[in-house]
C-alpha cells in the first residue's frame, strides 16, 4: 500500500508540472520580421519597426602566423574560384651542439608530414590492422606540383619596430599573384628567397594509406605501421654537407644559430590545369630525420643513429585568390542582398542586430533603444526601472532567440548537390573579439566531431522538401544580456568554419572599421558559400530574420 501511495504522489507531481508547462505555453508567442516581427500582436507593429541590417566584410591583410594548422594545396571553389596555399616555415634541430661521432656518413634522409586522419569506418581490415581516412581534410582530388625549396627569408620572433618586445606577425597578402606576405611595413615575396631544391613532385595527391615500415633482424620481420602522410627520400649528399658535416660548427651549437644559418623551407604548390587538391598539414610534428652511420667502439664495425630536424618555430600559409568573381564591400547604409562567406583571405558578414532609428510607438528612438523598452519594466515617465541585483527588471522575458539565414540556391556547386551539406557557420561578437555567450554556454561541444559540436548555439545546415537551405544561430543569452546587463555588443561576425570548436583569432592589419580580428579557422576554410541577406531585394522568404519567442507575464 506504501508503494501504491508514492507512485500516486510522484504521478499528482508531475501532471501538476506538466499542467504548469502547457498553462505557460499558451503565453508563448513567437515575433518574426526584420527582426522582432510585423504581425506581432504584443505591440502596434505599424509604429514599431526594429530593424536589422546584414552586409559583407571584404577582408584582407589576415595573421597567416601563429596558426593551429596550416592548408597546402589548391582548391577550385564552383561559386569563387581558385585559391592556392603554400607554407613557409622555419627549422629547428632536436639537440644543440650534437655529437654524430667519428666519420658520419648518411644513409638515408626522411621527410615526413603528417596528415589531419581518423580511423575509417572500414577499419579494421580483413589482416586487423586499422585503416585510415583523410577525406574531412581533403578538398578536391586533381594532382598539383608540389616543391619544396630552402627558404633564405629569416623569419623574426619579435616585431623590431615595436617598443614592448611584441611578436612578430605576419599577414596575407593574397591579391598577389606570387606567395608573398607583409610584416606591417614591406611586402616579402617568398620567390625571391627560394634557394637550393629539396624536394619536388610532379603529380602529388595526397594518400590515406597506412604507412607500413618493414625492418628485419636476423629471420624475423618487423612492421611498423604509421598514420597516412607526406613521407618521402630526401638527397643524402646534400644533407651529409648541410648538417652532418657541420660538427662543431657554431651553426649547431644552438637554435638561434641555426636558425640564421637554415632559415627554413618553403613548401610551393602550383595548380595543373587549373584545378588541384588541398588538405591539412600538420606541420606541429612533421619533420626531417638524418639517419647515419658512424664508426663504432669496436673497430672495423659501424653503428647507427639519427638526428631530427622538426619543423617547427615560426610558421605561415600563404595564399593566392584568384577568384571568378569580384567580392563586394559591405553596404552599411541598405544592407547587402547576398552575403558572401570565404576563407583564406576572402569575406565575412556583419549583422547588426539593431541599426539605425525607428518610430518607437509614435517616438523615433534608435533601434536598440526600442528593443529595450519594448521587454524591459518602465516607470510611469516611461524610463527603465531601477537595476534589481545588477538586472534591469524586464517585462517580457525571452525564451529562444536565433538568427534565421537562408542559403543562396542558385550558387554554382560543381553539379554536387550535396556539396554544402556539411558546411557550418560561425557566429562571434565583433566587439570583444570572443565567441557570443550563447557559444560558451551550449553544452554539446565534440572536440572529435566538429561537424556535431556547438550544435545549438550553431545550428546544422537544414534542407527541406523543396530544397531550401537554412542556418539557426541562437543569440538568446546576447540578447538577454543586452537587456538585463545593459550590453553593448549588438554587431555578431558571421564567418564560414570548418571547425566549430576552434576559437583562437587572427588580427587584421591596420583595420579600419568596428572588425579587427576574425576567427582563425575562417581563415583555413578554403570553401565558401552564398547566403540571403535582407535587403529589401531580398524575397520575404529568403531574409536574414531574428526570430524571438517570448513569454509575457500576465499580470
């Protein structure tokens, strides 16, 4: 009979909770316009208009330094055009003053670059060993000419012209038709640094094939198996001269010297025929293994050894645009039709969730202003309450809030129908450079499945039966935040991302407007896409649009 009872009592609770969630249900109400809805029937919409305003960012001059990856290749986007990527980047030995013993002679000379892989679906295979992939970090198929040269730029850790010992930065320059950067004063075209050959391959495409190294001591075979990369013989002679018989030069001695004695390597690609690949190179533990032989302690017999040389300190992708068509600046007045979002030195969009001024119940206010009396709790001179443990006191309170942006259906996609089916977008606040707080607080964050993580606060790509694509990105606790803390943070960066769980930034040299700094991983996304904006061109069903649901006591 206990039993019977507490089932009874947990059953009364919760209908009495459900009772209470349908009973605030009916309060919900939903605002759809240019941003809070024409046919809202909270307020006089024919006096209230706030409005949002969405145009292009053209950007230029990006931090190319200091990034988590680094693109090498040659992508042909179907809706922008080519992009090629090339790397530059420094050298620095495993040891300082190393000992190669007496009469080193080379054998042999690796170089190897790791790709970004995972395990395959497909793993194991029919022997058990794991199989690999690479195709979420590979970008097209066509081969490209890949050289890589010995670089005599020295690339600097400090910048000389600053009084604070700031780092060095490094910024694209991808209007250029040669591999070149800027350091905040001159131009660096990297063609005119290349020296000695150290590698080249005619057709290079890159492999998800597992690296399989067979060694044999006495009858028994030994294999070790490696993840898919860039592995190739390096020439022994010029590596016996470069480095081995360099012992005791100052040169080795430590990684300044060597750093000024080898400045680094420039990896080129060059597109063949107007057309390439482009993947990921993880350049964080890539490098050049020497492996010699030397005189051993027991005469007449030689030993083996090796020396590595990492790829690492400072280290820049370059990039050259040229694009089929011609990227617009933003219209900060109307608004832009057609929003365009482009990596690797291409463009962003800017939303202004509240611009310019609006007739605010018969009063021009400015479109923030009205906002804020519209949800806040007023006085009877129509001024804001008094902040209530830091909060302004609201009125109508804000349950769900999200951008709504439509995809451009008619940007060319190759014939692929599904070519933008795994595109993410990232939203961030300009102003403080940081992702919005909608961004931290969502918990779905999967640091292994980028495709799957932050999937609330940016929603997935969404198609419907007729085709149309569409983005949700939430913005309820930014504008939550605007209201109860007195924010100011009302511009939201739209950037397309290949990887939604990278935040890190990349500055923008000398910029000249509200935009100083960009999401890094923008700047590794060789794709692009297309979006509506919400001039008034735009289709009604096609605008850029924030939708907020509210609930509005009754009192």
């Amino acid at each position: 009979m206990k039993k019977t009872y507490k089932a009874l009592k947990f059953s009364s609770i919760f209908l009495l909770v459900m009772a209470l969630f349908i009973a605030c249900d009916k309060d919900f109400n939903t605002i759809e316009s240019d941003v809070l809805g024409k046919d809202n029937a909270n307020f006089n919409t024919d006096n209230v208009n706030f409005q949002i305003l969405a145009y292009n960012k053209k950007l230029d001059s990006l931090q190319i330094n200091a990034l988590s990856s680094n693109l090498f290749g040659v992508f042909n986007d179907p809706a922008y055009g080519l992009t090629t990527a090339s790397i530059i980047t420094q050298v620095t030995p495993s040891v300082a003053n190393p000992n190669f013993g007496d009469n080193p002679v080379v054998d042999s000379v690796i170089l190897k670059v790791p790709y970004f892989s995972k395990v395959s679906a497909d793993s194991p295979d029919e022997n058990g060993n794991e199989v690999y992939t690479i195709k979420d970090s590979l970008y097209g198929s066509a081969p490209i000419k890949l050289t890589v040269y010995r670089n005599n730029y020295f690339l600097r850790d400090f910048n000389p012209n600053s009084q604070f010992n700031e780092a060095q930065n490094y910024y694209s320059n991808a209007s250029s038709t040669t591999n070149s950067a800027l350091d905040g004063n001159n131009v660096i075209n990297f063609e005119d640094h290349k020296t000695d050959i150290i590698y080249e391959q005619e057709q290079y495409v890159p492999s998800s094939e597992t690296i399989v190294l067979k060694t044999t001591q006495g009858d028994q075979d030994a294999f070790d198996r490696q993840t898919p990369a860039l592995r190739v013989h390096l020439d022994k002679d010029y590596w016996q001269t470069t480095i081995i018989d360099k012992q005791d030069d100052p040169v080795l001695s430590n990684a300044n010297n060597f750093k000024e004695y080898f400045r680094g390597l420039y990896f080129k690609a060059e597109a063949i025929n107007g057309n390439g690949n482009m993947t990921f190179f993880n350049m964080a533990n890539a490098n050049i293994v020497i492996y010699y032989s030397k005189d051993s302690t027991v005469e007449g017999e030689r030993t083996q050894d090796n020396f590595t040389l990492n790829l690492t300190g400072n280290r820049l992708n370059t990039f050259i645009n040229d694009f089929s068509i011609t990227l617009p600046d933003g219209n900060k007045t109307d608004g832009d039709e057609r929003l365009y979002l482009k990596g690797a030195e291409g463009s962003m969009a800017v939303v202004d969730l509240f611009n310019g001024m609006v007739d605010c119940n018969g009063t021009p206010e400015t479109a923030l202003d009205c906002f804020k009396k519209t949800y806040r709790k007023l006085d009877e001179n129509g001024d804001y309450l008094p902040k209530v443990n830091g909060n302004y006191p609201l009125k109508k309170l804000i349950n769900e809030a999200h951008l709504v942006i439509y995809e451009d259906e008619n940007m060319p996609n190759g014939g692929d129908a599904d070519y933008h089916k795994y595109d993410r977008i990232y939203a961030y606040d300009i102003k403080n450079n940081a992702p919005t707080i909608d961004y931290v607080f969502d918990p779905t964050e999967d640091t292994s499945d980028p495709l799957n993580s932050k999937i609330i606060n940016l929603g997935q790509r969404v198609t419907n039966d007729s085709g149309i694509s569409k983005y949700k990105i939430r913005l309820t606790e930014h504008l939550n935040n605007i209201l109860l803390k007195d924010s100011t943070n009302t511009k939201i960066g739209l950037t397309l991302s290949n990887n939604v769980n990278l935040t890190n930034l990349s500055k923008i040299l000398e910029s000249e407007d509200e935009v100083t700094e960009i999401p890094s991983t923008a700047l590794l996304t060789p794709r692009g896409t297309i979006l509506y904006g919400n001039h008034q061109n735009v289709p009604e069903n096609r605008k850029l649009k924030l939708e907020i649901f509210f609930t509005e006591p009754n009192l």
